[in-house]
C-alpha cells in the first residue's frame, strides 16, 4: 500500500533517528572471538592493500586492477534450444586433498590445499548498523528490500579439522538474520552454496565468488521474490580467461599463490540488453552486454566498480525495475537479474557521491538488493557508505 508524502517523511526520518540513536548507543563487541569489521572492501583500481595484522580490523580487499573496458561489448548470443532444467554439477578441479594442511597466517588469511581463504568474523554492532540501514532504504523508497549477502570461500572447506579452527559463517549469517527487521528480506544464501560446494564457486587466487557461485545466490534471490531463477543450464557459457591470477598474492606474498591459477568463467544473460556506465572519471560508457568482451579479469562482469549502472532489458516487463547497492561481489551477479527486470540500476556507494533519492525521485523502484560479502556486512563503513547516498551522516 503506497504512503502519502508526509507520512513517508515522517517514517523516514523517524527511522533515521532510531538509527542513529541505536547505533551511537550500542557498546562496542568486548568478546575476543568477535572481530569488528571496519575496513572497507577497498577494490580499486590500481590499490594495492597489504591486510592488517590488528585483530580488530578486517583484512581490506581489493579487485584485480585489470585495464578500462573498451565501449563495444560481446554480443548476445541466444541458445538455439532451452535445455529442461536439470541440475548442474560439474566437480571443481580445485578441491583440496583429504589430508592437506591448513597454514594460518596472523591476519586471518590461510592456504589450505592450493587456495587461498578468509576468515570471516561478527559485529554485533556493526551488523546492527548494516540492518538498520536496509530498512531505512525500505522506508525511504517505499518498496521491498532484500539483502543478499556472500559467504567466503572458507564456508566450503569440509575438513573437519580446518573447520573447528574458523568462526561458522552459518552461525554468523544467523546472527545478522536476527538483527534485521521481519520486512526486510534476508535471503538465505549459505545453504544453496553449502549444497553446491563441490563445484566451482570461488576463485583459489582471488577473494571473489566465481560467476557460478553468483549464479546460487541469484537463485535463492529470485525464489525469495517469487520469480522462477533461469536454470544455470540455459545460459550460454565461455571460459574467458584459463588463466587468471587474482588478488591474493597482493595481500600475502606468498610465492607459493603465484602458482594458484584460476579461470574466468562467464554466463550470458539469456535475453539481449545494453549497459550504460558512469565511471569514477566521469566518463559515459555504453555497451551491448553486461559481460565486457576486452576484459578478461574479474572487471568483465558490469566493466567493474562504478559510480552507477543501468542496464536496459527490452524483453521484459518495463515496469519492473530493481535498484542493486553492492560491493565487488555484486558485480558477477547482476548480469543474473536481467533475466527478470527491465530496468536494472546498479550504485557502488564508495564512488556514488550524488544522492540517490534525488536521483531517483522520478523512478518507481519494485525491488532494492543488498549484495555485499559477509566481510563488508559487517564493517561500519559499509552502512556509513550506503547511508551517504541518501544525504544522511552516521556517526
């Protein structure tokens, strides 16, 4: 049911004063086995972030730089027939031997097997701030909100042995869970990976998700919003680059990650659409596809972090059209949701400085998503982040 204007004003800044009145009063976590989370997922081009040995400060990631994207995108290409839906499992080559150690490293970062992972830790307080900025989104654009969070790669690890040494990311997705308000959609994307684990959802040298790990978050996204997901086995499919080299040995110089070798594996969209970017310089891109053909990085997903996105699918219903606030992990997963929205707006709050209700007062958003890592969810920064494209200050 739509509110009037003044009490959507109201509500809005009714929210906002809660919101600062609960975050500014909520102590600081004091159990040493909770490690707050206020370092943002820098990803910027060309920085190169060493992470910090300070056990309360998350490790700070960034995007392998790759180069700028060239205007012309790939074409889409259509399947010539629509596979039945079936279930894909293809054994990622990747998996580590059944009696591979795990070598830890002060910082949290750890080789197991021939990958790199992450530990990932809880903020109470921070995961606090990060809930009640979804539903302040909620209230100022008036439509449903969804967060769609990323586990790290360490939640598919099944030794036993490994496991009893990392926080359970499960227990942590639930403890966020219960912070956020029942009108807020928490999508439930642990245990659609978890049950995918064997194959290949994220990269050994890279601290992303592959586009495949994407694709399971995407599906248990559009089943929470009542669409049916495109069957992964419908999309058209190209190794982009068999030998990509990620983020990781940045972090840890580690000789041994130069020989962690990963590919860039691709989906595309199964319905034709254009992409207009902003870059963070300012610039104007168009494209033809959300997968750019001159970049064989992580980069090739939506041309990377910009300022904001919008990507136009003809096909289908024009009044459907989703508002997506994300870090880097939202990036593989965007070119999923043209399956189902004609409009799809994308904003990076770390290079977004304009104010998105102004930007989109003439907008009718159906859907807003959260997409961020587990990691991010819980940084302050992040929700400091969100919160400044709406005109608000967090202290």
């Amino acid at each position: 049911m739509k509110l009037n204007r003044t009490l959507r004003v109201f509500l809005i800044l009714l929210v906002s004063a809660l919101l600062l009145a609960s975050c500014s009063m909520r102590p600081a976590d004091s159990e040493e086995t909770k490690r707050p989370a206020d370092t943002a997922d820098t990803d910027k081009p060309g920085d190169t972030v060493k992470p910090s040995v300070d056990p309360e400060t998350q490790p700070v990631h960034v995007d392998d730089p790759g180069t700028p994207a060239n205007p012309s995108g790939d074409p889409v290409t259509e399947p010539e027939t629509t596979p039945a839906p079936v279930e894909v499992i293809e054994p990622s080559p990747y998996a580590p031997p059944p009696d591979a150690t795990a070598d830890f490293s002060t910082d949290g970062i750890f080789i197991y097997g021939d990958a790199v992972y992450a530990q990932v830790y809880y903020s109470e307080a921070n995961s606090n701030y990060y809930a009640q900025t979804a539903l302040y989104y909620q209230m100022a654009f008036g439509c449903p909100v969804s967060i769609v969070i990323a586990p790290m790669s360490s939640m598919t690890i099944d030794n036993p042995t490994v496991k009893s040494k990392i926080p359970d990311q499960k227990q942590i997705l639930d403890d966020m869970k219960a912070l956020v308000d029942p009108s807020v959609r928490f999508v439930n994307t642990y245990d659609p990976i978890l049950a995918h684990r064997v194959e290949y959802l994220y990269f050994r040298s890279d601290h992303h998700w592959t586009q495949r790990g994407a694709y399971y978050a995407y599906a248990a996204f559009a089943e929470a919003a009542g669409f049916t997901p495109t069957p992964l086995s419908s999309f058209e499919k190209t190794i982009r680059n068999p030998q990509y080299y990620g983020s990781w040995y940045s972090f840890t110089l580690d000789e041994r990650v130069k020989n962690f070798v990963d590919e860039i594996e691709v989906y595309y969209p199964t319905k034709a659409h254009t992409m207009t970017v902003e870059t963070p310089q300012g610039v104007t891109m168009t494209y033809s596809t959300s997968i750019i053909a001159e970049n064989s990085t992580y980069v090739t997903f939506i041309a990377g972090d910009n300022p904001y996105t919008v990507i136009e699918v003809p096909d289908n219903p024009q009044d459907k059209i989703c508002l997506v606030m994300k870090d880097s992990y939202g990036n593989a997963l965007v070119p999923f949701l043209c399956e189902h929205y004609g409009k799809i707006i994308v904003a990076d709050p770390r290079y977004e400085t304009g104010n998105l209700l102004e930007r989109l007062k003439d907008v009718k958003l159906t859907d807003i998503i959260f997409v961020n890592s587990i990691e991010n969810a819980n940084a302050k920064i992040w929700s400091q982040l969100y919160m400044g494209c709406l005109g608000v200050t967090l202290p």
